[in-house]
C-alpha cells in the first residue's frame, strides 16, 4: 500500500477496498472499519502491508500512476482477480505544486483525472449496495491563498462526487466524499 504519490491498497475484510493514494492519516482513518482501529502516521507501502496481514486480513499493493487510464482499468482488474469483487473504491491520490504550467496539469491529472479514471474502470465490477468514497478538502470549501490548484481540484472532486452520485442512484451505489482538515505527510512537496 501506499506506494509513490499515485499508489494504491487494496483490503479485503466483509467487502473488498480499493485505496488510492497514501496520506496515511486520512488513509488509515477511512480505512480503520476494515483494518485496524489504531490511529496510524504516514507508513510506507511494505509496514502498511505488514500491519493489514498482522490483523488477519489479505493486502495486495499495486505501484502506478492513476493519470494514466490503462493503469487503472488494469489495478482494478487485479483487484477483482485476486478477491473476486470490488466493493469499495476510496479515492485518495492527491498532488499540490504550485510553481509551473507543468506542475498545474500534473495537480489537475492527479487529482480529479485519477478520481475519474478509477471509477470509470471501478464502475463495471460494482454491484448494488457498493460504495465510492472520494478524499476531498476543506480548501474545495473555503479556498486557500497558496494553494490555488490544489483547492481547485478538491472542488472539482466535490462537483464530481454529487454528480456521479446522482448518476449511480438508480444503481444502488453510495457516492460520498470525506473533507479533513489540513493533514500533513513527509511526501507533501507543498510543505518542504
């Protein structure tokens, strides 16, 4: 789990989840109802799988890059080989850069393109009572002077969530978001 900025976990306990993205507090506080009940801080992707397996459950991590749409139809497809299903999809990969066009377009690809791209490869496996839960910001609320990019996308991921909620309505899929505070990491390249 959790490996690079764009990394993904998969935890298996009643459904099945699919995590994308490695904050861990935000991760671990999401994930908590599938793993373990103790507050955890930014782990890196093979202590992760060390605790999830210690707790009994099976972990899968998968290394790659959900800008890019090939990657996240073939992550799912792993998911849904390895446990047979995909229950939950949390989307949580998130960039924030703020320095040139270059780093722009890879906050707005990161962000709200790997919401997209997940749960357009996620959608197919998904059946009723199924559930997709996107990691959002008080900044899609509120703004923030130095983080215009970043607030951006979370409010575009806000826009996304209502909207695809609507869309999966009559599917029976539940289409939430979870807003934190501010919530800090050693990979957040914003802080440094």
């Amino acid at each position: 789990p959790f490996l690079g900025q764009n990394g993904l976990t998969e935890i298996r306990n009643a459904g099945q989840a699919r995590i994308k993205g490695f904050e861990a507090d935000v991760v671990w506080a999401v994930t908590d109802g599938f793993t373990l009940s103790a507050a955890m801080s930014w782990l890196d992707a093979k202590t992760t799988q060390e605790f999830v397996e210690a707790e009994g459950r099976r972990c899968l991590t998968i290394a790659g890059d959900v800008r890019d749409a090939k990657f996240c139809d073939g992550a799912v497809q792993q998911v849904v080989d390895e446990f047979g299903k995909l229950d939950i999809l949390v989307n949580n990969a998130a960039f924030q850069q703020h320095v040139t066009r270059d780093q722009l377009m890879m906050t707005l690809e990161t962000n709200i393109g790997g919401c997209f791209h997940m749960a357009r490869a996620a959608l197919p496996h998904m059946k009723e009572g199924a559930c997709i839960i996107n990691t959002t910001s008080e900044t899609a609320i509120f703004g923030n002077k130095e983080l215009l990019d970043y607030s951006a996308t979370k409010g575009a991921i806000n826009a996304f969530t209502m909207s695809l909620a609507s869309n999966l309505l009559e599917r029976g899929i539940r289409v939430n978001a979870v807003a934190p505070g501010p919530v800090w990491t050693p990979l957040n390249p914003a802080d440094k």
